[in-house]
C-alpha cells in the first residue's frame, strides 16, 4: 500500500475541510480507495480529476501514455 496523497485543498462551501488524504491500492480483483475517514462527497478541478481517474485506471493494470502536469 502506498502513502496517503492530498488530492485537493480546494473549497467550494464554508466549512469544508478542504483536503482529503487517500491511498488507492489494488489486490485481486478490487481496487481499493480508502479516504482515511468518513467522506460524503468531493469535488475535483479538472486536472485532479483525470490524475485521479489515471490512478484507479494504472491499479486497474491499464498503461497511462499521457499525465496531466
């Protein structure tokens, strides 16, 4: 398992912690996202987004050619 990553500090609503910690990993079959603590809902920038979603498709054994700086 890897080290939790900051996915985000951004905040949308007055309140909001802002950062969410999480680590996704992969066994057989299942990729796990653990967020650390009870989350219900996040937003991502657009750029985040698609790191995000590049990390849940390389656990998932897919080849990422291109990254988002």
């Amino acid at each position: 398992m890897t080290e939790p990553k900051v996915i985000t500090d951004s905040v949308l609503l007055p309140g909001e912690q802002g950062k969410i910690k999480l680590t996704i990993s992969h066994n057989e079959g299942f990729v796990r996202i653990d967020f650390g603590r009870p989350v219900g809902w996040f937003a991502l920038p657009k750029s985040e987004a698609l790191t995000f979603a590049f990390a849940i498709l390389e656990n998932c054994g897919v080849t990422i050619e291109h990254k988002v700086e």
